[in-house]
C-alpha cells in the first residue's frame, strides 16, 4: 500500500537553503507547498488543500501571531493544524503563540527525521481522537459520485471522516472530488447523509495483499440532522484503536 504525502504549507524564507529543506520533507513523505508573503497564505493554502500550516517566527517575527489569528478567524482554516518554529525557547513566546491558537511549538534546530515525526503525530491527533470505530457486519455506506451510486464498506468512521473501501467495481474516486455518502450503521437511530470531499488515496500495494485500499473522505457538510445522529452514535459506539493500514487517511 502506498500513501499519498501530507499537504503542508510552508511559510519560509524563499531562499536556497529553504528550498533544500522542501526537498528534504519531500523526501520523508510530505508534500510541501512553500510561500514567503504572509498574505498569500490563504490562498495558497485554499489552491493546494493544505492540511496543515508551518511558519517560521524567524522569518515572520511579529506577523506570525497576526496570521494565526486570520487563520483562526477563517472557517476554511479554524482547525487546521498550525505549527511554529523558531530557535527561540523563550517560554513567553510560545504560551503567546499557543493562545493564538497554535497546535505546537518547535524549538530548532532539532532532527529533521525527529520534526516530521512529531509533524504526523499532530496531524494524527488532531484528525483522529477518540471517538472513532470500526464497521461491523451488516454495516453500510453508498456513494454518489459523478451522478452515479455505489455500495461501499466502512474501513472507518469517525467525527471528521471516513474511510472507505469500494466493493465490486472500484469507485472512480480522484482526490479533491466531492461526493454524497448514505450511512447506515447498527445503532444510528436513523441513516447519516453527508456532503463529502476526498482527500486522500490509498492504493493497493502488490506486497500487501491482505491490506486495505480505499479513500480517505472529509465531512463538509450533514444533511438535516446528520451531524447529531453520527455524534449520537460516535458517543456510544466510539474507540480509539491504532490501525497503521488507516494511518493519515485524512
């Protein structure tokens, strides 16, 4: 199985050492998008679907508490993991930054390999907290896409999004497509109809055939009480288990 890279937005110094440190995220799984003008942040980061945002305070200095709180501000990025650097560790700097509503605070220089680990682990964390499950037998989602309707099996579920895997003819699922899914599950008191958008494919790996392919969707919007009969169910139904075929779906 292979993974498609985590989307993530730099805001750096455009320089050649900062374009070697692009290459060395690429390199560890990361698809990094980078931009110096903090007013570009935006829509750079609405264009490429970022899922998440790193900004260097050294590059920034003050402009960085601004921009979190224009992030913040926005509905389009108001969860969006927010991530700052800097070789200060003044310890005011970053519970101000925190209450800016910054995710985490990296004190540099530390080891790359080491910083994109604690990057996925906040992506991890913040996309897949507790209330989560597994579909049972009996469970089950259909799919509208592209005017047409397909069965699909739950490989997950949880508060932000699902995972899915197709059944019989594959689902011509692209990342950035939206799509309409039916969830019907034992316990929801009635079906669950969302607006969705795929963000993340997960293909078959000719290693691993006993693994999982399917794609990873985001909930955009709930069709009349949806949201409350999937958080209904999520509070009674909800684990959290680690399952590394489901690793960074969203």
């Amino acid at each position: 199985m292979t993974y498609s890279p985590i989307r993530m937005l730099l805001v750096d110094d455009a320089s050649v050492s900062a374009t070697l440190d692009r290459a060395g995220y690429r390199s560890m799984g990361m698809q990094v998008f980078a931009v110096s003008s903090p007013d570009s942040v935006m829509a750079l980061a609405r264009e490429k679907k970022a899922e998440m945002i790193v900004l260097n305070f050294d590059f920034l200095g003050e402009e960085t508490a601004r921009l979190c709180e224009s992030l913040r501000a926005d509905e389009d990025f108001h969860l969006i993991p927010l991530v700052v650097t800097s070789v200060q560790g003044d310890a005011g700097l970053k519970k101000k930054l925190l209450a800016k509503g910054v995710n985490l605070f990296v004190e540099q220089p530390i080891p790359r390999p080491y910083f994109v680990e604690q990057l996925k682990k906040l992506l991890t964390r913040m996309i897949r907290g507790e209330d989560r499950i597994h579909a049972q037998e009996g469970d089950s989602v259909h799919v509208t896409i592209h005017g047409q309707k397909y069965p699909a099996m739950i490989g997950d579920l949880s508060s932000s999004g699902l995972f899915l895997c197709p059944q019989g003819d594959d689902i011509p699922f692209s990342e950035g497509d939206h799509c309409s899914v039916l969830i019907s599950m034992a316990g929801m008191t009635q079906a669950c109809q969302a607006e969705c958008e795929v963000v993340r494919i997960l293909h078959h790996d000719s290693r691993f055939p006993d693994r999982q392919a399917g794609a990873g969707l985001i909930f955009r919007a709930f069709e009349k009480d949806g949201e409350k009969v999937l958080m209904d169910f999520l509070a009674v139904h909800g684990r959290a288990e680690e399952d590394q075929r489901m690793l960074y779906y969203l």
